[in-house]
C-alpha cells in the first residue's frame, strides 16, 4: 500500500488541518489500496489547537519535506549475518537470496557451488566475460567451505567502514558517494546502528516519488518544501489556481467558495458517507473560521448549506460555536509581534516577478492596534530578510466587521489600490473581512 500524504499550506489554518483531516478520512475510506495520512506544515495556530482540543481529533504529524529518502528507495529484503558467523552462513543466506549473479558484480575471482548445484548460463557467461572461476562441489556447503577456508569469521573478510546513512538521509545526499564507492550501496541504519535496509546503484536508478494531495492551496511558496520533487496526485482548493506544476495531468478542484472544509463535506455526502463526530467538528469549525462566522465576502450558498448540515450531524448551534472558537483565541496581548505577522501569512508572486505576502489575524475589538508601530517593524524585517516586494497585515474585528491593514513597503499604491488615504502605514477597510476576495486581488494588481 502506498502511502499518500495530505497536505493543506504552511502556516496552516483551522481550514488548512480541518480540510487534511476530513479529506484523508475520506479518501481512506473510498480507496481502500492506500493510505492516507493527514499531515500539517508547520505549527498549528491557536484557533487550530482549539479546535483540536474542542473536537477530540488527533494533531497531524509534521511533515518537514516530501524528496526522497533513503527509506523510500532501500530494499529492506537483504542477506545479513553476524560478525563472528563463519562465512558458510554468510554464503547460505546469499544463495538463499539469489545473489550469484551480485557476487561476480562485487569482484569475486572464484565462485565455488556446492551439493552439485549447477550454474545458469547467465551466470556462467558472466563469469567467463569475466574471466573468474566457478567451481562445482559434490560435496556439502560446510565441507567445502573448510577446504577453501571458509569457515573464517565474516569480520575478517568485511568492510570495516562502510558507508551507512539513516533512513531519512535525502538520496540526493548520498547518491554520489554510492556511486563511487567500489562495492556501490549505503547500508541504511536505525538510531541503534541496526542494519534496515540497503541502498544500492540500482536503486537510484528513477526512484519512487513521495505522494502528496494538496488541499487548501496550490502556490509552490505555500506547499511542502520539495513538492516539485514529489508526485501530486490531486488538489482540491477554493483559492485561484496557483503556480504549482504537475508532471502528469491529475484532478484538481477549484471551487468558489468560503472554505476548502465545505468541499471536502460535499464529497462526503456525495459519496454518501458522513464524517466521524471529531472529524465533522473540526470541518465545522474550519467553515465558522475562514467564513468569519457566515460574515465573510467569500460565503456562499453552498457554505450555509454544508452549516446547516453539520448543525443536524453534531446537534449544536453553529454561531454559538463559531463564537466560542473566535473569543477564545482571539487574544494575542501576549502574542510576539513576530509571531502575529506569520501564524496566519501567504505569499503571493506577482507580474513583476517579485512576491509579496499578506497576513490575518482575527481579533475581538481593537486593542491590538495600539502596537501597529511594533508590528510594522517586525513586517519590515520579514519583508527585508525574505526579499518581499510589500508585507500586509489584516487586522480583522469579527465583531465590528471591519479590517485595518496594515502595510510595510509601498503604503501610498496599497491606499490607492483600495480608493482610500492612509494614516501612517494603516489604511481602515470597513466591511473587508475576505483576504482572498477583497484584498489580495486588489494589492496583485496594484503591484
């Protein structure tokens, strides 16, 4: 069974896990030949965690790269023998594994058969265009191993250091080092320096892909580090499509509405499934996230329908929950300003070649806008070491359902964008509260 990572974006959202969550569930329960696992790319926000704690429903695992490993390409069915075992053993486990044919390759200048066992003409061919020896005893293993010494211990005879590399080495790592090696493999070790699995030149020879379903997203700057590498096997998104490249044609979903959670229950119900209760909490929560409670631009019929459902599927109040999740992590007094500009960030290319990245964060009031100074300091730095054409910030009130943002890089072609004046590095956005249908729109044209 392959193994078949769902990814939503880094810096993930409640829509981003919820939608890896309830997708991989999905997806496991129709195609029975894999395995899905939902992953995340960085860490969880505090709106996630809520939702996690909420629902019951197990935090993803970390998913730092998909290229390959050497896990993914070593063979783990190989031969072994201990260092004091005589070299008859290590030769009956190379005859039970086939590997007359690997021990000419190795160099070996006699190859002796024994109990009368007759070679193939392919390896006789081998061994006369090689010109080394095969010799064909009568008589059992252990005897002749003693006339031609080979009851010495293997340690005598094996490479006392040879190059071993643990299994999430990158291939790419020590693919080289393989090759130039004379007996050409790696063995690929545990934290005990137990031997796994061997990667030899063979294997290097148009390795499997790591798989991966996107979902909430499809900008190469926002996926997986090393998804070019990788295999896409689908995306499902309501985001514009992005500048992510496939090599072979998949399914991908681009559809318009508030969150990736509502496609993801459609394909439920469409299948005639439903969600388990954590995993239907969480798509819950992730519509009530990136909808702002039903409030945002983006929402759409479909968004109110997949509520309704879900309200009937948990028997609980879906504002009421929205609400309880907004007020509850809304609070980022404590937050680092570092921390605020990033937890929630996208990035953007734009036509001139350059990127720009736009950030949200939720709020309860507007008490946060009393470090505007502080956090457009730290954007500037961000903007600086990633080599950002313009940094933003949404500062979004759920409950006066406005947004301030606020900007570090050209301020006066943001303002202008959007009609208005701005104050400072802070342009007022009543009734914005849509990232992705009132804002960045806007600032990719602008820029």
């Amino acid at each position: 069974m392959a193994t078949i990572y769902v990814t939503g974006h880094r810096n993930p959202d409640a829509d981003s896990i919820a939608s890896a969550i309830g997708y991989a569930e999905l997806k496991g329960r129709l195609d029975t030949r894999n395995t899905y696992v939902p992953v995340r790319l960085g860490a969880c926000n505090a709106q996630t965690r809520w939702l996690l704690d909420r629902c019951g429903a197990p935090t993803p695992q970390l998913l730092p790269h998909v290229m390959v490993r050497a896990c993914d390409v070593m063979n783990s069915d190989f031969p072994v023998a201990r260092l004091q075992a005589p070299i008859r053993q290590a030769g009956l486990e190379m005859a039970r594994s086939g590997l007359e044919r690997l021990a000419i390759d190795r160099g070996a200048q006699l190859l002796v058969l024994s109990n009368d066992s007759e070679p193939g003409d392919d390896i006789l061919a081998l061994a006369s265009e090689r010109g080394i020896a095969v010799i064909v005893s009568p008589l059992d293993s252990y005897v002749s191993g003693r006339m031609i010494t080979l009851a010495a211990p293997c340690d005598a005879l094996m490479e006392r250091d040879p190059l071993t590399a643990t299994t999430e080495f990158l291939v790419d790592d020590i693919s080289e080092q393989i090759k130039e090696s004379h007996y050409g493999a790696a063995v690929v070790i545990d934290p005990n320096r137990r031997p796994v699995g061997v990667v030899t030149r063979s294997d290097l020879v148009a390795p499997p892909r790591r798989r991966v379903l996107l979902v909430d997203h499809a900008e190469q700057a926002q996926s997986v580090s090393g998804v070019e590498q990788a295999e896409i096997v689908e995306i499902l998104d309501h985001h514009h499509i992005g500048s992510i490249e496939t090599r072979i044609p998949v399914t991908a979903t681009f559809d318009p509405v508030g969150s990736t959670a509502t496609l993801v229950v459609e394909r439920f119900r469409h299948s005639g499934m439903e969600p388990s209760p954590p995993t239907a909490m969480m798509l819950l929560g992730a519509v009530m996230s990136d909808t702002i409670i039903l409030n945002s631009a983006t929402t759409t019929d479909r968004d109110r329908l997949v509520v309704d459902y879900l309200e009937r599927v948990l028997a609980l109040d879906a504002a009421d929950y929205g609400r309880q999740m907004f007020e509850a992590t809304s609070d980022v007094s404590e937050v680092s300003a570092e921390e605020i500009i990033s937890r929630d960030a996208k990035q953007y290319h734009v036509s001139s070649g350059h990127q720009i990245c736009i950030a949200q964060v939720e709020v309860v009031g507007k008490s946060i806008l009393d470090r505007s100074e502080e956090l457009v300091q730290a954007m500037r730095k961000a903007r600086e070491n990633r080599e950002l054409q313009l940094y933003a910030l949404m500062v979004t009130d759920v409950l006066t359902k406005g947004t301030d943002l606020l900007v570090d890089g050209d301020v006066a072609g943001v303002a202008r964008a959007f009609g208005l004046t701005a104050h400072d590095s802070q342009i007022e956005l009543p009734g914005v509260m849509s990232r992705k249908k009132e804002v960045a729109p806007k600032l990719l044209a602008a820029m």
